[in-house]
C-alpha cells in the first residue's frame, strides 16, 4: 500500500472508530502494521531471555492497540486516535512514529496482564557482558530492511559507521532522546542534554529532510514509503551506536515504564 492509500486507512480508521468498519484492506494493512510493531516490540523482551513470551494473532495486536488509543487520553484530555492524525506534520511519518510511541505502552500493559511475573521490563537494561555492553533495546534486529535492495541497505550501513563522529552535540542529543524513547518536550530533558524542544524539534525536521534530499538524489524513483523507512531506520541505527559506543562510560537505564507520549515526537 503506497503512503497516501495508509494515511487514508488511518484517516478511515479515525472516522469509522474501529478497523471493523473500514474496507477490507485498509483493515488488513492497518493490521498487519500494528502488528508488526507489537511484535518488534516483544522481541526485544524476549531477547533478554524471557523465551516464552510469544506475541497474540495479528487480529488480537491490532484489537489491543484500538483498545488502548479507546481508553485512554493524555492528560490535556485529548484521545489518542485525534493526537495520533492531528499532530505535526500530519503525514504518515508522524502517523508511524505515534504508533510506535503507543505500542510501547500497549505491550507493557499486555505483559503485565499476560505475564504479571515478567513485569516491568527494562528496555535499557544491560544484557550480556564484555567491555561494551549492550541494552535490550539495541538487540532488536531490523525488520523494516526486508526488501531493500542491497544499495540501500548499503547506504545505510555506511552512513551509521561514518556519521558519529562528525555528528555536532545538537543532532547527537536529538538521536539519543529518539533511541531512548523520550519525546523532546519531557519534563528535564533540557537539563540533561543542554537542548530546549524546539532546537531539538527544529534539528530534527530539518536533519530529517536534509536526508531524504540525499536519498532522492542517491535513489532516484524511491518512493516516499521506502524513503521515510529509510531514514527512520538511519537515525534509529545511529541513535543504538551512540548509546552503546557511550554505555561504557556511563549508565543510563529508564525504566520500560509508561510512555507520556505528550508531544509530537516527529515533526
């Protein structure tokens, strides 16, 4: 489905208040993207050896998400699906990037009702040993990849192991805050990285488009799907090297808690 078909379903999901009263297959792309997430999500859980989690049918991830985006609101009042389709820029990046933001908060509640002993889970908690340790988070393996061509994922690859280095302390904040899950309006998170939310907020629209230029000349004829995936994953990848190169260091370990998702985390 080619972006503007998704951001349609999305729209007809908000309409029509549930995925059973949309087309046939809107309902079933919205739900295999929900799903898709849910199950990264688990992943990472299961990745610190709690094995025995396996994820519900694609049609119970997708029922879990609406229910929760029904029963809860932030607390300005809003309701998630209005947030979900009204904030930022209003495309279908910001769309993924909210789904993303609630699916957090939709596994841990279904982990604690499924499995009460396996919660709460750290996302940041250390697993194995050496002098580099790692986080749960950054042992999730990359799914969006599946299809991309070899160039692309080249394109990737070389841009992670190139760009740390050159990166200013601006764009290093913005991909550490994203690999963290901490959206750029939370309380304290100037304190701790020296950035008000809209420098970061302003950085990060702007990096972002910056590198979806670079893709269009680097890939002429992708599509606007393929390149958002492109960059998300991009600055995904960058923001775990950072943390694991800095892990070493220093310690930083918020707790898998519940997400405030409170501001528009993509601009």
């Amino acid at each position: 489905m080619e972006a503007e078909q998704e951001m349609q379903a999305w729209q007809h999901w908000r309409e029509a208040c549930a995925l059973s009263l949309i087309s046939e297959p809107e309902r079933s792309h919205l739900t295999t993207v929900i799903s898709q997430r849910f199950r990264s999500m688990l992943r990472k859980v299961n990745l610190h050896g709690r094995g025995e989690l396996s994820a519900p049918p694609l049609a119970d991830c997708a029922h879990l998400f609406e229910s929760y985006c029904a029963m809860h609101q932030r607390r300005d009042g809003k309701k998630y699906k209005h947030w979900l389709l009204t904030r930022g820029r209003q495309d279908l990046d910001t769309v993924q990037s909210g789904v993303m933001l609630l699916i957090r908060n939709v596994v841990r509640e279904w982990i604690r009702d499924t499995y009460p002993q396996t919660a709460p889970v750290s996302l940041q908690q250390i697993v194995g040993s050496g002098k580099t340790p790692v986080s749960l988070e950054q042992l999730l393996p990359d799914s969006s990849a599946d299809g991309r061509s070899a160039e692309q994922a080249a394109w990737i690859e070389y841009r992670v192991s190139n760009s740390p280095s050159q990166l200013d302390p601006l764009k290093e904040a913005v991909l550490t805050l994203r690999a963290k899950g901490i959206v750029f309006s939370a309380p304290g998170v100037k304190e701790k990285v020296g950035y008000g939310k809209t420098a970061l907020h302003q950085c990060h629209r702007d990096w972002m488009q910056e590198l979806a230029e670079e893709l269009r000349e680097q890939f002429p004829g992708i599509s606007a799907a393929e390149g958002a995936s492109m960059v998300l994953d991009l600055m995904d990848e960058l923001g775990r090297k950072i943390i694991s190169d800095s892990f070493a260091e220093k310690s930083s370990k918020p707790a898998f808690g519940e997400v405030e998702v409170n501001d528009d985390f993509k601009c």
